[in-house]
C-alpha cells in the first residue's frame, strides 16, 4: 500500500492572524496634585486593608479582586493603536485573581471590564470625566458603578448601570452613596472620599487601624493597672490572683 501524505501548504505571514499583546505595561500620566495622589491612595489602601481583613472584623472579606490607581485599561486592537484612551483613577474588579498586574488587558483577563471606577476630578479632566469618560464606561466598558469626585470642591457623584443606561445614585441623609457591587458606602469624611460599611461605620487606613488598635492596648493597659491598684487597697496581690 501507498501511503498518503498531508500536502503542506504555504501560508504567508499576512495570512497569519496576530493577537493583541497581553504584557503591556500601563501608560499613565503623573498625577495631578498631591491631592488626587492622597486621594487615589486612600482608595487603594482602604479597600485592600478591608477585604483582606488582617483585623478578622469583615465578614465579608474576599480574596478575588483586582484594585488599581492610575492603571490603563486595554479594552480593543484599536484602541491599543490609536492610543486615545487613559485608563481610570481608580478601578476594581471582581471575580478575578488577585496578584498584581502591569495593566489591565480585558482580552487577556476573559473579557472581565471594572466593576467599579471613581474619577478623581481636576480642571483639566473634568469635562471628559463627565462626558466621554462616562459614555465609554457605560457603552463599551459597560461599567456597573461608576463615581467622580473632586477634592478641591468637594462634589461627588454616583451612577449605576440599568437596562444598559447609568441612572444616578440617591445619596442617603449623611450625602453617602451606596455601591452594589463594592456593597459599601462611599461619602465625604474630612474633605476626603471615603468608604463606610453598611452599618455606617468608617473603614479605617492603616495608619488608622494602627492608631486605633495602639489606642485599645493603652485602653486595656490602664484598665488593668487600675484593677491592680484596687486589689492592693484590698491588701490583695494582684500577681496571686
């Protein structure tokens, strides 16, 4: 019997598909005043401290999240090559591995777009903020809570995604704003935009978790050294009891 053999066919390298890199590294401008870098921190650091929850308070805690400041987000080829779009000041995404990435390139992460962005408003951004930005959040992006701010004058507002459109978000009595997918609050606290659980309570940084777990000892501390003092008014050794 003869054998048959496959015929090798040519193929030119214009034939080829290309895909789109996936390790691109973030092309971000520097921020724009100290406020915005503080602010953008702020954000970062609290979330990660809350969910990662070394204080065993959340009961909600979660390991599945990617949170980023002033990261660009790679959503198609072309805008990839036009390079006409920056990413967010501030974005998370859930139901995602947590570890950290150069950028965040939606066709390399299964399609997944932020489920959350805040825009930290300047002059210079807040027109594109309000306009193009939260067009292309909610038509492209198809971004379910989207948040602005701005920390000179202090306004802030809040949209969710409905049936497609983003409908704005009623602030409570304390001017809160509530994030279904973040299911925390966000509200002004010392001219800084901040998160609260939904019980009300501020979630801490963690210079403020520090202090107030410095402040707990020092509480616990004297507590003890008074119970001592009392037990030797009573002629009783602390140390035996």
């Amino acid at each position: 019997m003869s054998s048959v053999q496959n015929p090798v066919i040519a193929v030119s390298e214009e034939e080829i598909p290309s895909l789109p890199p996936c390790d691109l590294y973030s092309d971000e401008p520097p921020l724009e005043t100290d406020l915005h870098l503080q602010q953008i921190i702020l954000l970062l650091e609290c979330l990660n401290w809350w969910w990662q929850d070394p204080a065993g308070i959340n009961k909600t805690a979660r390991n599945d999240f990617y949170a980023s400041a002033n990261t660009t987000i790679y959503f198609s080829e072309k805008q990839l090559k036009s390079r006409d779009f920056r990413g967010p000041d501030f974005f998370v995404v859930l139901g995602v591995e947590h570890r950290p990435r150069k950028s965040w390139v939606v066709w390399a992460e299964d399609g997944k777009t932020p489920n959350v962005i805040i825009e930290v408003l300047s002059e210079s951004t807040a027109a594109v903020d309000r306009g193009l930005k939260k067009q292309l959040y909610q038509d492209v992006l198809k971004v379910y809570d989207y948040f602005w701010f701005d920390p000179d004058t202090l306004e802030f507002a809040g949209f969710c995604l409905v049936n497609g459109q983003y409908q704005s978000l009623k602030p409570t009595e304390q001017g809160w704003l509530w994030s279904e997918q973040l299911q925390l609050f966000l509200g002004i606290y010392e001219n800084k935009l901040r998160y609260f659980t939904p019980e009300g309570q501020l979630i801490p940084s963690l210079t403020e978790a520090a202090l107030a777990a410095e402040q707990r000892a020092e509480q616990e501390t004297q507590r003890a050294d008074r119970l001592a003092a009392k037990l030797r008014e009573l002629n009783i050794d602390p140390d035996s009891v």
